[in-house]
C-alpha cells in the first residue's frame, strides 16, 4: 500500500478484466473497492496496533495514507477512537 498501486483500475487489470467488471462483481456482491479498501486498511491497522511493532507514523505510511492526520481520522471512523486512545 504505501506505493499506492492499488488503485481500482490497477487492480482490475491484475484481475483481467475491466473497471466496470470490478465494480460490477462487487456491487453484486454488496460491496464496493472503496468498501473493501477501507476495511482492509481498519483490519491492518488493528492488527499492527495491537501487535506494537510499529510507531502510529509507520501504521499510517504502511497503509497508504499520506499523513497521521488522515490515518488518526479514518482511525475514529472505523472505531470512535483515535490510535492513541486505541493503545490506551
């Protein structure tokens, strides 16, 4: 994640097939790439939080987000805390 290259149509052409196929297929599975992007980074954050391995800075860069104010703000979404209270 912290290249970035996982965007939705970089991943559709791993996958052989269109964008809109993607989004297709997910949609009828009930889901979108934002959806199971979002939920990928909350269950990596979770698990490198409770691991302790790694600094919030370094969670934050490994899944992609381009400063700890972001990632601290998806964090609260996905929780209600921020990675602070989280480690608490």
């Amino acid at each position: 994640m912290p290249s970035g290259d996982f965007d939705q149509d970089g991943i559709a052409r791993s996958l052989n097939q269109s964008a809109s196929t993607l989004q297709r297929r997910l949609r009828s599975e009930g889901t979108t790439y934002q959806g199971l992007l979002d939920a990928t980074r909350r269950d990596l954050a979770l698990e490198h939080l409770r691991h302790g391995r790694h600094s919030l800075a370094d969670v934050a860069f490994v899944l992609g987000f381009t400063d700890h104010g972001n990632f601290t703000r998806a964090f609260r979404r996905w929780t209600g805390k921020t990675p602070r209270q989280f480690l608490s």
